[in-house]
C-alpha cells in the first residue's frame, strides 16, 4: 500500500519508543503522604491501604529516611488524633502541646532537604468529624475561616514548607494568606485543594485518619463529581487569593479537570491519587486480575500526561525503587 505516513515506525523498537516518548514518570515530581501516631514507636498497618502504615514520630523518621535513599523528598503528613482530644472547634489543631506540630519540627531541623506539606482542615480534631465548624447541623464557612487561620499559622511556625487547605470552604485561601502575611510568614507556600470532588475513593483514608463525619456527608463543601465548569471558577478564586499550587482530588475519575486547570491558570497543577485508587490496584494485583507493577506506571502516566506537574501519591515509595 501506498502509505505516507505509518505511525508504527517510531514504535518500531524500545529505544525508538523511549526516544518518542511524550510523557515521563519523575519520582522528583512525587509526594509521598504519611500518617503520625501520637506515640513515636507505634507502627500499624491500615487494613484498607496494604503497605501503609500510621507510624510514630521515631518510625515516620525511619520511613523518611528509606525514602530520601530512593529519591522521594517530599511528603504531607496527616495526624491520625485521639477522640479525646477532639472538640468542637478543633482547638487542638494550634495547641502548644500538639504531637503533630512537634513531629513538623522535628522533621524540618533533622532533614531540612525535605519539602513538608500539612493538612489544615479541622476534621481531624473535630469531635464532629466535618471539616468545618457545625452549629445546628450546618457547615459556617466564615466562622471555619479563623480556626484554619489559627490552624495554619500554628504549622507555618514548625518551619513546614506547605500548607494545604483541603477543606474546601470559600475564600479560605485569602484568608490564610492574609493571616500568614500578617505574621511574618510570606515564604510559606500554599498548596490549595482547589477542586476536591466528594467522592467515593476516600474511604480508606477515613479509616487512616479514623475521620469519618459523624452525621451527614460532605456534600455542601465538597465539589459535585458531576460538575467540571465549576472546578475552574474554584480555580480562578484560588490563584486570585494567593495559592501557589492548585491541586485536584482524587486523580483517575478528574483526568478532564486536571487538564482543564492545567490551561487556565500558570502555576503548578498538583493532582492526588488518592487512597481509594492505590486501594483498587492492590486488591486487583493480589487477586491477579492486574501486573501491579504495569497499572502503577500506567496510572502515573496518565495523571502527568492530562497535566499533572506533581503528583501525591501512595505508590511514591514503591515508584522511587522502581525508577
């Protein structure tokens, strides 16, 4: 046949297929997240997240240090927090005796190499599980805005990297921004949760995290999995207050809006694979319906190419020793 053009000539051989190769996996663009015990020698794996594990500060430095060794520098850390020390307001999240803002500090000073990112949302010390303040069985946004701003400035003073709201209330990004500003900390960056989806894929982070709302769904915070124009008006508000990063939550089922945001705005578009998606390949792999190995890369790849310029992702360690 008289054919022009054959695509299949650069796919001829794997050195030509590297050589043509559009989209590359960088373990350097990867941020591992981790989950801190209160207790610094406890480790316990999470039932629902194969291979991960809540770890004590002693054992979160051990983690770090693994990784640092397989190239991954940057992390976000979660603090899984005691129902006792839960309230209503998440008074705890800026308390001086917080276990989590002393493991940031401590982390910072022995591996200052590292990028550290927080989460500032008050599920984790709200006795009500939502990531906002509750008052007769509503979410009030503006009330949430001062308990982040507390919350956020408490992390920036442990030296972190990152803040990332991923609570989802309006105008939070100003708010904290401003707050931070005010108080000398204009080199701490912001890593917004501009587009998280309530979504079904979080369910073994909850029980990371032993977060899960107490009554209701998060539904009038969290974004309509349904809507896509909406994800680039949160977009526009979050670089117009001051984000230095926007993120989409989760990755897989939102390839569209990271590609959306990817073209709207000129800062970083960071996308969360989140624990649901990990989840998913490992019990496919363990019951042998997938290559792990295979999907993992297949996964990343199609989060960098929609857009991605960074990606967290609970596959970050195991990426760092397969690269």
């Amino acid at each position: 046949m008289n054919l022009s053009q054959r695509p299949r000539r650069n796919r001829k051989t794997e050195t030509i297929r590297n050589l043509t190769q559009e989209t590359w996996i960088n373990k350097k663009k990867l941020i591992y997240p981790l989950f801190l015990l209160e207790k610094p020698t406890a480790k316990q794996e999470i039932s629902s997240m194969p291979g991960i594990f809540r770890l004590g500060l002693e054992e979160l430095l051990h983690e770090i240090e693994e990784c640092l060794k397989l190239g991954i520098f940057s992390f976000v850390i979660f603090p899984v927090v005691e129902d006792q020390k839960k309230d209503k307001f998440a008074s705890y999240s800026y308390a001086q005796d917080n276990f989590y803002l002393h493991a940031l500090r401590y982390v910072k000073e022995k591996f200052p190499e590292t990028c550290i990112i927080t989460d500032v949302a008050m599920d984790p010390y709200s006795s009500d599980g939502h990531d906002g303040l509750v008052e007769n069985g509503k979410i009030i946004n503006d009330k949430t805005l001062e308990i982040l701003a507390k919350m956020s400035l408490a992390q920036a003073q442990t030296g972190i990297d990152y803040l990332g709201p991923s609570d989802m209330m309006d105008g939070r990004v100003g708010y904290i921004r401003e707050h931070l500003d005010q108080n000398g900390y204009t080199e701490v960056g912001i890593i917004s949760y501009t587009a998280k989806y309530a979504s079904a894929f979080y369910g073994p982070f909850r029980d990371a995290l032993d977060s899960a709302p107490r009554f209701g769904d998060k539904k009038t915070y969290q974004m309509n999995p349904a809507n896509a124009r909406e994800s680039e008006w949160e977009a526009e508000l979050d670089f117009s207050e001051g984000a230095d990063i926007l993120m989409v939550k989760p990755a897989l089922a939102y390839l569209d809006i990271i590609y959306r945001l990817k073209n709207q705005v000129p800062i970083p578009i960071a996308a969360y694979n989140v624990s649901g998606e990990y989840s998913m390949i490992k019990a496919s792999a363990k019951m042998g319906y997938i290559d792990e190995k295979k999907a993992i890369l297949e996964v990343l790849t199609s989060i960098f190419r929609a857009g991605a310029d960074i990606i967290l992702t609970y596959h970050a360690k195991e990426m760092g020793a397969i690269l």
